[in-house]
C-alpha cells in the first residue's frame, strides 16, 4: 500500500533537512513518496531542497539510498500551510496519505506507526499529542477548537489540530479542501464527520517549539478554525 507524505515548508531551513532525511529513513520499509511543497520561503530551502532531490548532490536521498520519489512544488509567495497541502494533494499518488510538518515538533517514527495502523485498521488516524506540552494558551485554544468540533458533532476528539493526519487519499482527495491556512486542520476534520467517517486518535508524544524558534500559529488563527466548524456544520 503505497504512501504519500505532504511536508508543507515555509522558512524551516534549520531542521528541513533533518525532517526529509528522518521520513526517507523510517519509511525505507514502505512503498511512499515524500511531496515537498516550498511555501514562498525567503531563507534557504530552495538550496536545501535542490541538495536533497538533485541526484548528484552529496545530501541527496538518492545518494542514502532512498527509495522513495520526491515531489518538489514551489510556490513563488506565502499562501498558507491549508493551500501548501491542497496543492499536494493534488500531485498525491498513494493509496494513503499523511501529512508531516517540517519543523521538530512531530517525530517522522511515530508517524510510521499511525499508519501502519491506518492501513491495518483501514481507518482515518490522527496523532493525538502530548496535552501538557507547549504553550498555555495554545493548549487551551486546542482543547476549545475540539471541544467545539465534538459538540458540534457529536464525537469526542481531543486534537483535531494536529498535524499528524493519515487517511485515505481518494477521501482527502473528495473533501474539496478550501483553507489557506491552518484553518484546513478544522475544515478537514468537520468534512470528515459530516460523513459520519469516524476518527480515531492515538496518542504520540509531542515536543512542541517556541515562537522564537518559529512558531506560527496564533489566535486568529484559532478563531478562524472555530468558525470554519461552525460553517461547515450549519451552512454546507
């Protein structure tokens, strides 16, 4: 069964490299390609990216003996995490899909495990993270967004924000997916419980970043999220 896994990147040069690598080594074992989607980055992962995809460069995957085909999308601007990952979907050949931030946060070993228990069970698998880790207030606006995602529902979620998603492509591929940007975390999930797909979440551990070290997501974001549930359960 094969796999594509979707890394939207903007700006993440100092663990790029490392977070490719680590997919490429612990998906060895699984038929899979990695779609990079450089999301208008100003540093430099254009030539981190060049490195690891151009074959005779000495980071390339292919001098590690991946396996794996890679996928390269550049966007010449920003347009958000939610766009980074429709466009890959659209160029997504697996029968499985999953998404993997660039950044440290998410360990790509633990990814492996959701989906071999995504293709096992043959079911929607989300990793549900470390709830005491990161900020206060990023925890608390979590646990609000599923709060409301599961009231509006009637599910119990705890972590519809992760970025650990894997589910069939075919069905991410059907949700019509409209969100710029991390907003796509609600409308994926509100699009699947409209069609009482259920989700099941597993817990992987979670070490999440500072603002200072890149942190994106922010309030508005949240209320943008709490809206988007909100929209798709009573006006679509």
């Amino acid at each position: 069964m094969k796999l594509s896994i979707i890394i939207p990147i903007h700006n993440e040069e100092k663990t790029l490299e490392k977070v490719v690598l680590g997919v490429s080594e612990v998906f060895r074992d699984v038929d899979h390609e990695i779609v990079l989607v450089d999301d208008g980055s100003t540093d430099n992962t254009d030539k981190i990216l060049q490195n690891l995809t151009r074959p005779s460069a000495t980071l390339s995957l292919s001098r590690r003996g991946a396996r794996g085909e890679v996928i390269v999308i550049t966007h010449a601007k920003n347009q958000g995490k939610g766009r980074a990952i429709i466009n890959a979907l659209k160029k997504a050949s697996g029968d499985l899909v999953a998404i993997q931030d660039a950044d440290l946060e998410y360990e790509p070993r633990n990814l492996h495990e959701l989906y071999k228990i995504a293709r096992e069970k043959n079911r929607v698998v989300y990793g549900k993270r470390n709830g005491e880790s990161g900020y206060l207030a990023n925890r608390l606006g979590n646990k609000i967004i599923s709060w409301t995602c599961s009231t509006l529902f009637g599910v119990k979620l705890y972590d519809i924000y992760t970025c650990y998603k894997v589910m069939p492509r075919e069905l991410a591929q059907s949700l019509d997916l409209q969100s710029n940007a991390f907003e796509i975390e609600s409308e994926i999930t509100a699009k699947i419980l409209k069609r009482k797909i259920d989700i099941l979440e597993i817990p992987i551990p979670y070490t999440p970043r500072t603002m200072a070290e890149g942190k994106h997501i922010r309030l508005k974001d949240g209320l943008r999220g709490i809206w988007m549930l909100i929209k798709i359960k009573f006006l679509m």
